[in-house]
C-alpha cells in the first residue's frame, strides 16, 4: 500500500460501488449541493447490476414499509429519464408467473392476498393468448401481474453522468478497507487513500467481505446468480415469464440461519442450488433468462457454466421452447440479500460515519426511493422514520 498516494480533497459522502444503488445514492447527494465521491472498481465488472434482469415488482409490497417504498420508487422511475435527461428505458409489461404442473393454483394465488395488487389467476389456454411463446402443456396454470421494466445498465450510468453534471467526482479504485475516527472517514484503495466525513457502502455482494476486512462483521450474505443472456434477436415476448413461487427466497433464508458458517468454513456451499425457471426480453430485443441461485460462501463461483447452461435451457426449453434455443453466454454476479429479505441502510457504527445501503432482494423496485430518503436523512441529520426499520442494528 506504500505506493498508493493520497488525494488532498476531502469529500462530504464518499459512496463505494456505482450499481444502480450507489448510482442512485449518488446523485440524490448531488442534486442536494452534497460533494459526493463516487468510487467503483469497474464498470464492466460481473456485478448484480450488470446482469439484473431490470424488472420492477412494485406490486410486491407485502407491508406498509414495502409498500411505500415501492409506491414512492414506480413514481421516480416513471419520470426519471426525463429528471436524468437520459433514457432508462422504462416501460411496464405484463409478468406470468406459472404454475408448475400438479401444483394447486388456488393456493398459489392465495400466497399473493398481502401482496399490493393480488394477481389474476388465468388457464393455460388465455396465458398462451398473452404470450404466445408460452407452452401452454407445461403450466398448470399462470397468474398475471402489472410489473415494469428498465435497463439496469443504462439507468445506473445515467444516475452517474447525472451526478457529475452536478459537481459530483467518479473515480476507479478498488477498495481494500474502510476506516473512521473523530475526524471523518478514511478509504483505502489500490491506487489512492481517500478522504471524507461519511462513507456509505453500497457494494452488493462484495459488502460483508469488505466490511469485515474493515473489522466491522455484518449480517448481510450473497448468493450467485447464474443466467443465458442472448444477442439481439427476432422474437418477440409479449410478457415477463418467471415462477410463481420465487424458490431463491426460500434459498436465502435457510442459508442466513446461521452467520458462523460464512465466516468458519469461507468456501462451502450452504444449500442445494436451484433454479427460478423464466425469461425476460430487454427493450432492444436480447433476453436474459435462468436463474440458477447458488449458496457459496466463497465470492468465486465454482460452477460449472457447461452444466449450469443445460440445465437452464432444458428446463426452459418446456416452458418458452423457442426462446431456450437462442445463441447466448452463461453468465455470473453475486446477489447481496439479508435474514429478512429487506436492505440494510444506516450506520454501522458508533459514530454513524460509517454507514451501508446494500441488501435488496427486490432492488429495481426499492432503491429509488430508499436512496433518496437516505440522501435526505443525511442532510437534514436526523432519522427518517420509515428508515429506521431497516437499520443495520436490527440484527445484533
């Protein structure tokens, strides 16, 4: 680290990772006079932004908190290409969540009733009419939801031309650890030391290995996602297709149980991988579809891309038949979740200098929101009440 230089500016905020979290944060700092660094290892890197599918569930607000958030970030996105003055490509879809076949539609259905909208139970038959691609033989049936779409990518990096536009500073660093002490904040990267008065974390998957290189151990975890994302193609989907039933959930919480496990034995796999079998089509034609989900307490995958790809398309191949035999390229990120399922966002320690904004299972949906009342909550220094539930603390 004797090489690294150290930068004589002094930043108010100084964010770590530039995902659509960060990103977001960012520029709700900025737009708000607050000298903000924005400090990101890559942009290219295989990060949960990179690979996101960009859908919206803003109807799965299950609580008044959830609900709010999701209400507050669907309002954002409708008018966030015109604030940013770059496309985000927003639009809303319709998304079929299937019924696996022997499976009882009715309590599925039963599932969504704390949901924000309860969904539409539909035949196979009048799912086929919505999505022609679909195999009708292989639901038993399907439930249909409004939902929404952006293009992860395109709407983080708008955030950042937005953010410097404003005065905002990003820079390419990779960080090694975290510090503070009464007089503010200290990031230490491979090329430089940075300075500031708060730091906020808003790395995903990456954000508890470098919290506890920083000596600060917290109860956020990350599985790895694995998906076939295509070329430009043809086909045209009319729908989002994914399950019903989300198993990557259940997934997460069997695998949070226990917090000793991810630091005592660093490189083991928790739970069985499983699939979340669905596909999803981007505004300019290329799809993305999986998801494999995997519980590796390693942040190197150690999957077999030749293996998880046949898997995903042969089960795909039964549901959207002509869509799994698209040419595409296996590829993995790292998803940060938490015991609960809800982010984390607050101080992280004593002095609150410190602080993370990571952890979202349902992000597209949340983050606007959540990032521009923690941008307010910072300036106004003092607690946003919807906030506090989400606290890092809520675990300890």
């Amino acid at each position: 680290m004797s090489s690294t230089r150290s930068y004589d500016v002094s930043y108010d905020v100084i964010v770590i990772g530039s995902g659509i979290t960060g990103a977001a944060l960012g520029y709700e700092l900025a737009v708000r006079g607050v000298k903000v660094l924005l400090l990101e290892q890559n942009l290219q890197a295989p990060s949960a932004t990179r690979y996101s599918y960009g859908g919206i569930s803003y109807w799965a607000g299950t609580t008044d908190l959830t609900r709010c958030l999701c209400a507050e970030s669907l309002a954002i996105h409708r008018q966030l290409s015109e604030e940013l003055e770059a496309s985000t490509e927003f639009r809303e879809v319709p998304l079929l969540g299937t019924v696996d076949l022997g499976q009882d539609p009715d309590a599925v259905l039963k599932t969504f009733k704390t949901c924000t909208e309860v969904p539409q139970l539909l035949s196979p038959s009048e799912a086929k009419t919505l999505e022609p691609l679909l195999n009708p033989d292989a639901i038993e049936a399907a439930i249909l939801m409004p939902y929404a779409h952006i293009n992860p990518i395109q709407t983080a990096q708008a955030y950042i031309q937005a953010m410097v536009r404003l005065g905002g500073t990003q820079r390419f660093d990779r960080v090694v650890s975290v510090t503070s002490d009464t007089a503010g904040v200290t990031v230490q990267g491979i090329e430089a030391t940075y300075g500031g008065n708060q730091a906020i974390v808003c790395a995903g998957g990456a954000t508890r290995a470098l919290m506890q290189d920083s000596g600060l151990p917290l109860r956020q975890y990350f599985s790895h996602a694995e998906s076939i994302e295509t070329d430009v193609s043809d086909l045209q989907m009319q729908t989002v297709v994914m399950p019903a039933e989300i198993r990557r959930f259940a997934l997460e919480s069997v695998a949070a149980q226990d917090d000793a496990l991810w630091t005592e034995e660093p490189n083991q796999e928790l739970v069985p991988p499983i699939l979340d079998c669905g596909a999803l089509q981007f505004a300019d034609g290329s799809f993305r579809f999986g998801q494999i989900s995997r519980t590796q307490t390693s942040l190197r995958s150690q999957a077999d891309p030749a293996a998880s790809e046949q898997w995903m398309r042969s089960q795909l191949a039964q549901l959207l038949p002509k869509v799994a035999q698209l040419p595409g390229r296996w590829v993995t990120c790292t998803v940060a979740f938490s015991v609960d399922h809800l982010p984390l966002v607050g101080p992280i320690n004593e002095s609150g200098r410190l602080q993370v904004l990571s952890g979202f299972s349902n992000p597209m949906a949340l983050v606007p929101a959540t990032a521009r009342r923690l941008a307010l909550q910072l300036i106004a220094s003092q607690p946003d009440k919807l906030l506090t539930a989400l606290l890092p603390s809520r675990f300890v």
